[in-house]
C-alpha cells in the first residue's frame, strides 16, 4: 500500500473528540475561521498539528528526562 493510500485510510478512520471552551476561546476560534474561510474544525486540527509538531513539549515536568 502506498504512503497516499495510507494517508487517505488514516483520514477515513478518524475520531471525535468531544472538548469543552469558554466563551472567549470559542468566539476567538469562530474568528479565525471566518477570517480564513475554513471550518472551526479545520482550525482546531491545524493548531493540534501544529502542537504535535513541536519539539518542545506542552508540559515540562522538572527532573524528568522527555
């Protein structure tokens, strides 16, 4: 199978996740999606890619050697 074809079934097999926002975060990710003409989804995907992306991790944990 090729790296398309195993991009395309990942796509497929997504999964939901249910997440809750205050009033502000949800009303600043409305904007941003209407300013790039995309879905919220699409813009909660991007900033997750862009986290995973990250060398440097979300939490640093002092003395742990991640």
């Amino acid at each position: 199978m090729s790296k398309a074809s195993l991009k395309e079934l990942d796509e497929k097999t997504a999964h939901r996740q249910s997440v809750s926002l205050t009033e502000e975060q949800h009303r600043q990710l409305i904007e941003i999606a209407r300013k790039n003409r995309v879905s919220v989804a699409w813009v909660i995907r991007e900033a997750i890619d862009r986290l995973l992306k990250e060398d440097m991790p979300l939490l640093h944990v002092p003395g742990s050697s991640s």
